[in-house]
C-alpha cells in the first residue's frame, strides 16, 4: 500500500466512524488512568507496579527472581534521579511514572523518527517530513480520491513550526514529539484548540456554536429522535461549555472542554509513594530506601507467588 492509498484509508475510515448516527466522538483529552487494578495496598502492590512501570513492563518483573527484580529496581532509580545527587524526590518520581504510562508515545516516535530522518543525521527537517511523509503525491494537481493534501500538508507545516522552538525548520526528536502527539505538551495546547475548532467550526466564524458541536459527534442520518446521550450534550453545551452564555464556544472555552484541568494521578501516586518508603522522614528516598521497599515498586516470582498463595487461601 502506498503512502496515498494508506492516507485515503485513514480518510474513508475516519468518515465511517463519523457517519455511525449513535455513536459518540469524544474530542477531549484525558490523563489516563495509572492502572486498571484497584489500588489496595492491603490486598496487593499489583497498582502501584502498574503506574510506576507501566503495565506491560509491570509484567516482565514479575518472572524475576528478588535479587533480579532489585538489580533492575536500582538500575531505574539511577535513571529516575534526574540531577544525580543521589535522592530521589517526589517530581522525579512523578516525571518518571508519566514517562513510564506514555511510554507507547515514544515508541511511536521512535518508528517515525527512523521514516523521516532521511539523512540520519539526528534531526528531522521540515523538508524531510514533508517529502517523506507526501513526496509525489503534491505533483499530483487533481488526485483521483479527490483528497486535499496540500490543505493537509499547511496545517502540518504550521503544527511542526509551533513544535520547531528555536523556529529553525528543524526538530529534534522532542520536539518531533510535540509535533505528532502535541496534546502532552502545553507550548502545544493553543495548536490543538485551533485545529479542533477549525475540524468543528464549519461557517469559518471563530466560534463553535451548539449545531456545530452536535454535529461533530453525532449525525442524524434521517433519524428524528435523538438518543439520549445527545440531549444531554445539548444540556451540557447550554450549561457548562458555553461559559458566557453567547451561544457558542470561543477559543477558551473550547480549551477548556477538550483540554480540561485533571486531577494529577501521577504526582498523587508518587507522594504514596514516597510516603510508604521514606525511612527517615525526609521527604526524598534514597536507592537503598526504594531498593528496600522493592516489592511496592515492582513483582518479583516472590510477591507473584506470595499473593497466589493469598488468593488459593481465600478460595
């Protein structure tokens, strides 16, 4: 499949989404959760290795033996301590736990970095990603699919100046990352309220108003009753979103709903954190303090093995 044919694809399945008449679309950008387990420290850790390791690598430990498990344990911790003064404190324990739930994030960059860094030269230029990415489909006038790549192509170009910082055309990976996921970065929330207004805002006035908003998410395809998640959206537009009650959304007021302001589960888990390992007190932990307190942080065949034989007693 070539790169137009791949792009049409994306094109024609995200039409037949939208053209679903009771199916919602949801445009807002929620921190996810750290992990779909309970958080009981008194039945298991099973959360806590979650958020800190993220889910899947969470897994891997759990085939280690003890002395594997806090080998690698102390070998994180030396990442973690970001300034190196041997502590390490509640934000680099909470930069960590983001890092470690996004990390398919980076995973991702790191695929599209090695498609778009066309000269190797650790760098990705605007020029790069640009003939990577459409190459000889902009020489193509008039498409056979119809589809406006070239329209495509500015909004792109616009995004990867807004991620290119020093405004030299050419990003590092971090900032490639803020240009293909710019929602995790907030130097990249005004670009993203600008492209969901202009996806939404179909009269070109600036603003969102109440049709427009339902139209985004819902098509009435010839049906004349609305199911009922829709009337409430309707509630919700008339009640919460449109905060000056003008009938319609502006910049702020889109921002607000699709980029609202979450309660921080990472910096919360990385104060239970540093609370239940602090030995002396005092406010930071050590390698020794996490590395003693490995079983909280991460599984191991032990603590595998101990909770099967809690739930073969409770059975």
């Amino acid at each position: 499949m070539d790169l137009r044919q791949f792009l049409m694809c994306l094109f024609l399945c995200t039409v037949f989404a939208l053209s679903k008449p009771t199916e919602k679309k949801d445009r807002v950008h929620h921190e996810p959760q750290l992990s779909d387990k309970v958080h009981n420290d008194a039945q298991s850790f099973d959360y806590d290795h979650d958020a800190f390791l993220g889910a899947e690598e969470a897994k891997t430990f759990d085939q280690l033996t003890p002395e594997e498990s806090k080998e690698r344990l102390g070998k994180i911790v030396s990442k973690i301590d970001g300034d190196k003064d041997g502590f390490v404190t509640v934000d680099e324990l909470k930069d960590w736990i983001k890092f470690a739930q996004k990390r398919w994030i980076y995973e991702d960059v790191e695929r599209q970095w090695k498609g778009h860094d066309l000269n190797e030269d650790g760098l990705v230029s605007w020029e790069e990603y640009k003939n990577a990415t459409y190459g000889y489909v902009l020489d193509d006038p008039d498409p056979d699919d119809g589809f406006n790549y070239k329209q495509m192509m500015v909004r792109d170009e616009r995004r990867f100046k807004m991620a290119d910082k020093d405004g030299d055309l050419i990003a590092t990976k971090e900032e490639f990352t803020a240009f293909l996921h710019p929602e995790e970065y907030d130097y990249m929330k005004d670009i993203v309220v600008q492209e969901t207004m202009e996806d939404i805002d179909k009269n070109a006035d600036g603003f969102i108003d109440l049709e427009e908003y339902i139209g985004d998410m819902y098509s009435h395809d010839g049906n004349a009753d609305e199911p009922e998640w829709v009337k409430t959206e309707r509630e919700q537009f008339v009640e919460f979103r449109d905060k000056n009650r003008d009938g319609k959304m502006d910049k702020e007021e889109t921002k607000d709903w699709i980029l609202p302001s979450d309660y921080d589960h990472a910096e919360a888990e990385a104060r239970h954190l540093v609370y239940e390992s602090d030995q002396n007190k005092d406010g930071k932990l050590t390698k020794e303090e996490i590395v003693d307190k490995y079983d909280l942080f991460v599984g191991s065949q032990a603590t595998d093995f101990g909770e099967a034989l809690v739930r073969h007693d409770e059975f």
